[in-house]
C-alpha cells in the first residue's frame, strides 16, 4: 500500500484516496506533428524498471493533479510536486541521485 | 525421454521409484544457437517446441533468469476461453484453445485441461449489448459460444445469487468448452518436449545485454557469458520494455501488478469457471478444492509482484453478493504477477526495427490461455517471416490506428 502526500493541500494519506493517471511530463504533439511523434505521445511510454515520474490525482480530497517521483522496483516515493511544472524540482532529483547514482528518465538526470 | 504412461508407473512401483528420470536437462550454455528465446514462460517453451516441431528448428536455447515457469505462468487463475469479439484475436485463441484439448497427449505430460465451461456474467443492461454482441461475433468466427439466461445460470451454478441488489445477474456469456488447466504443468510438459528435441533449457540465466550490428541482431550477453544466434525472440510479459531499451527500441506497453488469490479448500460446490466483469472478479474451483479468485489490475506502474490490497478487497467484496457462501472462506494465499498491458489491450506479435528479433508480448492480464495459440504463430514468425495469426498484432498498428481492440469488449478481465 503506497503513502502519498498531496503537495496542492499537504494531506498524507494511502492510496484509496488518490488516483493514479499514467506517466508525468508528456510533451503534447498536435496537428504539424510527424506521426511518429504523435504515435510517440499517445502510445509510447517510459514504462521503466527502477526511477519513474507520474501523475496522481488526489481524488478524494482537494482534486488537484499533481506529479511524484516513484521507484517501481521498490514502490519508494522519493517525493511529490505540483503539475505546474516542467521538470521535477532540484531537491527530488538529488534525493534520486543518492540513491541510485547515474539515473536518467527521459531527459532529466 | 522415458515416456510417461501407466505401465511406467507400475513398472516405477515395483522397484521403489528409482528409475525416474529429470524432466529436462540443465545444460551449461554452448557459444551460438540458431535462436535464442528470453524467457522461459509458456509462450516462450510454447514458441520453442513449436519451432522445434512444426518447422524442425532444434538448435535453439530457452534463457531464463528466474526459475521455469516462476513468473506469469505460475502466478494466474489458469482461465482457457476464446469468446473474443475482434476477429485476429478469436483466430489465435481459438488456436490456442484446440491445441490445449490435445495438449496432454501431444506433450506425453498430464497438463489436466478441464473444459468445465466459462461464463461471463453480464450484470448491466450495457453488458448484455454487449456479450449478446461477442455471441454473434463468435458464431461468425466459428467460436461455439451462448447467450444464456439467469435461470440458466442458476441451473450451472447453484451456489450463485442472481437476484443481486447491486449485481443482479441479467444473463451471460457461456462457452462450454472453455475451462481450466493445470499451468506449471504447460511450462513443465513443454519444458520436457523442448529438452527431449534437443534444446536447452537454461535457468538462472538473465539477459543483461542485446549485442547488435549494422541493425541486425547478433546474440546476447548473460550474467552466465555472451551467447550468439541468428534470430531472437523477447517474449518476457512484464519486463518487455526493459529488453527492448537493451534493444534501442521503444514499445507501446505499460507495466502493471494484477493480484489473485485463494481460499481454504473446500468441498466441490462450483464446477464452472465464473467471470464477473462489471465488478472485476472472477472465479473457478481447483481440483484441491480451493476457490480462485482473480482481482483487477492497480493503475501505476509496477515491478514488485506486489499489488495493492484495496484491490483484493474490492473484489472479494463485490462477490461476496454474487456468491453468499464465500463470505465466511479464509483466504490461504495471495500473490500478484507484472503484466505488460498494450493500449489496445491486444498482445503484439511482431518483427522490429531491430533484423532478427522478434517479440511476443503484451498478452496483459490474459496471456495463459493463448499460451500454444502464442507460441504456434510466433514460431512461425520467427521461422517463414510471417504468419497469418500474426500479421495483424504488429507492433507498428498503434502508429496506423490499425487497434484490435478487446478493451472495450472484453472489459478488464481477460
């Protein structure tokens, strides 16, 4: 059972109240896109094994959408962060970095 | 290979059972095979003895870096049916249903099919529309299904509530030669089939690197040396994405924990195969006796083969109204499998970017009961180039919108 804390109210909680909602950080790709990037937004994903960044939605509680930093092998959060971002805060990336030194998701290390 | 029979069991009693012999070798691995397939799961063995049978191709290895069968293939409620409404995909588990009436001749091992008969009940006026749908579809396609009746129902399943409040049962999808097997004896029965042609079966061997040239695959690098072949086939379920990023390519699939369970075991009281779609539970009565119960998926991102417990909850919740005797059942054990669910919900089966490989994945929350269908036609990818029962599952028709997709037909259990 994974323990989220809701950046947009500070709520901890496990995760009945929460919704999970796929991958974070998707560049959107509309009309003038090759296909091969439109493919690449709707159905390519990162779907790594260890550090992984994603969307949550704080469903039974303020409703807001925000992002966390997560460890599929292991389930640890290494932290949460508002949606209104492009890329995940300093401080969550050194805490990644620490644990697992060399890391890399998409463009961000 | 000793064949397994009666008279060997007789003879075997009187001197004490000295003389079985391994179900297969463990052979240390040889510097190149003509194919190399990751992954020792039914679809892999399947693949294997396929090509080993149908187009004689028996220099191959099986690599696995856990143990036979540990993975999926040990870890779901052994449901076989093919009430599928997209037509490619009743073609190949329709395939793979027939191969599993025969399979325990064909292999000489016991892999107790039961065709016991499914049914998908159908517990919302949409549901109805839609079972009634697939029924036309398989009529079509040559797939004996039924649309029945709640009082038919209650005259398969005497133990079933059919008059809900919140899931009355309205009616359902039956197909009578749907049913269970017993799956580590798929992974084992082919295990022995592929080890007696001459392959090699090698456990404890994780693939660590896929070395290429000029876009043409070359062989592997294991934790137990860097082995060469002609072609590869990744046919690894949850961990598809992980060989594909050794491969330099991406594909269309999302990691997650689907979890079941079992009960005590009790006296015979349910000798169908129950799916209850609308509240994401499913369940069948082992020949021990226990009751299996399949859940639903979580919705993040897993590779723990652990899920969460709400979902277990969930489930054996909203049976307890379809099946009033289960309420009072201890629950024995609990375990959950990484499934590699595509965005149509159909497996793909396809070559890649990459010459030379192939991969066979994507079977999501559903792969056992396509385990000989899976392993027939990718065989006979890996060995013509084509195959009919694969040309649609291209791991290219997201990209062409070219979608099978069983998602909406299916719902979540598959």
């Amino acid at each position: 059972m994974l323990i989220l804390e809701c950046p947009c109210c500070g709520v901890k909680s496990e995760e009945t109240e929460f919704h999970a909602g796929g991958e974070a950080h998707l560049k959107r790709f509309g009309p003038g896109s090759t296909d091969a990037e439109f493919e690449g937004y709707l159905f390519m994903r990162e779907n790594k094994r260890g550090v992984h960044f994603e969307r949550w939605r704080h469903v039974n509680g303020c409703g807001k959408w925000f992002l966390a930093a997560r460890d599929t092998n292991t389930l640890e959060f290494f932290g949460f962060y508002p949606a209104q971002t492009h890329e995940p805060p300093q401080d969550i990336k050194d805490k990644i970095s620490a644990k697992h030194p060399g890391w890399s998701w998409r463009e961000f290390q | 290979m000793k064949r397994y029979s009666v008279f060997a069991v007789a003879r075997e009693a009187l001197r004490y059972h000295t003389g079985w012999e391994r179900a297969w070798r463990s052979p240390e691995p040889k510097k190149k095979y003509d194919v190399i397939i990751v992954g020792a799961g039914g679809h892999g063995l399947a693949t294997a003895y396929y090509l080993g049978k149908n187009f004689g191709i028996t220099n191959v290895a099986i690599l696995e870096k856990g143990w036979l069968g540990g993975g999926n293939t040990g870890r779901n409620t052994t449901i076989i049916r093919s009430n599928y409404l997209q037509d490619p995909s009743a073609a190949i588990y329709e395939k793979a249903r027939s191969l599993y009436e025969t399979m325990s001749q064909d292999l000489n091992y016991n892999v107790m099919f039961s065709p016991r008969g499914v049914m998908m009940l159908a517990q919302t006026q949409h549901e109805i529309r839609g079972y009634q749908r697939t029924a036309h579809a398989n009529s079509l396609q040559g797939v004996k299904t039924e649309f029945i009746t709640p009082q038919r129902v209650k005259e398969l399943v005497p133990i079933i509530n059919i008059d809900g409040p919140r899931y009355p049962v309205l009616g359902a999808l039956w197909q009578a030669r749907g049913g269970t097997a017993r799956h580590d004896a798929v992974a084992w029965g082919y295990a022995r089939a592929c080890s007696d042609m001459g392959m090699d079966v090698i456990q404890k061997c994780e693939v660590t690197a896929i070395r290429t040239e000029g876009g043409k695959v070359k062989g592997v690098d294991t934790n137990r040396g860097s082995i060469d072949c002609d072609k590869l086939g990744g046919i690894v379920a949850g961990n598809t994405s992980v060989l594909t990023e050794m491969a330099g390519f991406r594909v269309p699939i999302e990691s997650v924990a689907l979890q079941a369970l079992v009960s005590e075991p009790i006296k015979p009281c349910m000798d169908v195969v129950v799916m209850a779609n609308t509240v994401h539970g499913y369940m069948s009565q082992s020949d021990k006796g226990e009751m299996v119960i399949g859940g639903g998926t979580d919705g993040f991102n897993n590779y723990t083969q652990r899920g969460s417990f709400h979902h277990i909850e969930e489930t054996v919740r909203a049976l307890n109204e379809t099946f009033p005797i289960i309420s009072r059942l201890k629950m024995l054990r609990q375990w959950g499998g990484i499934v590699d669910v595509t965005g149509d919900r159909s497996p793909i089966l396809s070559k890649t970017p990459v010459e030379g490989m192939f991969i066979n994945a994507g079977w999501g929350t559903g792969g056992f009961k396509a385990i000989p269908g899976s392993g027939w036609a990718m065989a006979e990818l890996m060995a013509k180039g084509h195959s009919p029962l694969t040309e649609e599952f291209s791991m290219w028709r997201f990209g062409e919108g070219k979608f099978i997709d069983e998602s909406v037909a299916a719902g979540v259990a598959h």
